[in-house]
C-alpha cells in the first residue's frame, strides 16, 4: 500500500486498495468485483479451515467491502474490523453497512500498512487479506505484523491474484484478434517493477514469518452464458485500467482496436458484446498462528 498522501494508479489498484484518494472509477470495479464474482469469494470464505466461528475479523486492504460483507454473511455472530488507506472507500463500505442493518458489526480504520507500527486491531481469530498483501513495500514485515496481531491459534487467509480477469473471446475483437492477451502483456513489465509481488507464492513467505500453513486451493473462474450489465462494466471498467498502462507497449493498430472496444457510444462497444466471459484464478493460503 501507498503513504495516505500518494496516488499512483496501476491496473490492478481494484484489488489491491492502495489509494487514498477518492477515485469512482477504482470504487465501481471493487463493487463489481464482489457483484460479479460473489458466488466465488462465498465459496473461499465456506472453505477456510476454522475450528469454531470467529468473533473477531480483520480484513486488510478492504477496499469497499467485498470480502467484509462476504466474511459478515458467513460468520453472523462475527464483527469484522475494516482497514484501508483510502478514506473514500472506507466511507462507502461504512454506508453499505448501514443499508444492509449491520453498521453495529463493522468498525472501519483508516491505516496505512506499511508503517512500522500498526493501529490497536484487537487479537482477531481471523485475519483476511484479500489481493493486499501484493501491494505492501515490505510483505515480510507486514507478515510478521499479522502473526503478532492474530490471537494464538488464529487463522490468516490470503487470496491472491492472477491479474485482471479476461473478457474476450481469443478470436476478439474480429480485426485485431488476441488483443486483450496483447493488453495484458503489454503490462509484465510495469507490474514486475512497481507489483513485484502480484501472483507470489505466499507459502514459503508464510512459513518464514512463523505460521504453519494448514491448506491452499486455487480457485478458478470461468463465468460464461450470463451476459449482464455488471459484467459488461466490470470488462470495461477493467479494460480502460489496462490501457492507462498498456498504450505505450501497444502497437498503434492495437491500441485503435482497443479504443474502438472502449468507446461506449461506438458500435464495437465491449458494452454491446453478448459474448463476454470472466476467467481468471485466486489462490487462497490458510495458515494458522501455533
């Protein structure tokens, strides 16, 4: 995660909740990330080996609350402590809570991570951190922050990301086939420098920091034959982050296609395509604070 005063946007802020600046954009892929793929986060949250219902959650990097709510539905007797750096998110998660009649379950906390010290969290049973733990500067550090928070015998979940999901069939669009993979690897070089840790293999880093990793799943996700409006912006809102990165490395045909598939009121619209899937991969680590 970033200092509170910066913001740098990369391609894949949506999962990681580095900002702190309100920013619509990022807030609307967060919110369609959970709309879209609920079935798939309840799913990680149904598989945690937990010995009994935990009454105390924290959720690093919580963005506007996909894994908060997920955790809250899972657990009804559980309070979920929120942690972000981004005030703006922090405040629409507050209102969701409100809306959904479990504001009383949720404290939210305005933290930057990646300082030596962190805020009092309590002694939480469980620890969920959600495609956060890529973004933080010193990942050791922050690991060893998490084991000393959890209460003994606590459990810390970590889901991890393979980039951004992918939308397009490989014959897509019909003049520039393959593009979104273009898109996509036209990003490699800008991740490896500033997300150096998006996809890692957070076992051996969990072991090192002391905890005993109990089990880890990969879960993948290939949602086809329900063309909606969430994944139609969820693809779109996607895409335009990808570009704000890829354009350089693109070759000018690339990037015109691109474009033409981004402008909303065009006939190309990625919004008008009945044919849009979701595919990507989360792998989750359960690891346990002896």
């Amino acid at each position: 995660m970033t200092p509170a005063h910066q913001h740098t946007s990369h391609p894949d802020d949506s999962h990681g909740h580095r900002q702190s600046h309100d920013d619509s954009g990022q807030a609307e892929i967060l919110d369609l990330d959970a709309d879209v793929l609920a079935q798939h986060i309840a799913s990680i949250t149904a598989w945690l080996p937990l010995k009994s219902e935990p009454r105390q959650i924290v959720d690093l990097g919580c963005g506007t609350g996909a894994g908060t709510f997920a955790l809250l539905d899972r657990f009804p007797e559980t309070h979920v402590t929120a942690v972000d750096a981004s005030a703006g998110h922090l405040q629409l998660l507050r209102e969701k809570a409100c809306a959904r009649g479990v504001r009383e379950r949720v404290l939210a906390v305005r933290a930057d991570l990646d300082t030596h010290h962190w805020p009092d969290l309590g002694a939480p049973d469980l620890v969920w951190a959600s495609a956060s733990m890529h973004h933080m500067a010193n990942p050791d550090r922050a690991l060893t922050n998490v084991h000393d928070l959890l209460a003994p015998g606590g459990l810390f979940a970590v889901v991890e990301l393979a980039g951004f999901p992918r939308f397009l069939p490989a014959d897509a669009p019909e003049d520039r086939p393959g593009l979104e993979d273009r898109a996509h690897a036209a990003t490699d070089s800008f991740h490896a420098e500033h997300v150096p840790h998006r996809g890692a293999d957070w076992g051996p880093m969990l072991t090192a920091a002391g905890f005993t990793v109990e089990d880890e799943r990969t879960i993948t996700v290939n949602i086809e034959g329900e063309r909606g409006e969430a994944i139609g912006r969820y693809a779109y809102r996607s895409l335009q982050r990808i570009r704000g990165v890829a354009a350089p490395a693109l070759s000018p045909e690339d990037l015109a296609a691109l474009d033409r598939l981004l402008d909303t009121d065009g006939p190309n619209s990625i919004l008008r395509r009945d044919d849009l899937v979701v595919r990507t991969e989360r792998t989750v680590w359960a690891a346990r604070r002896a």
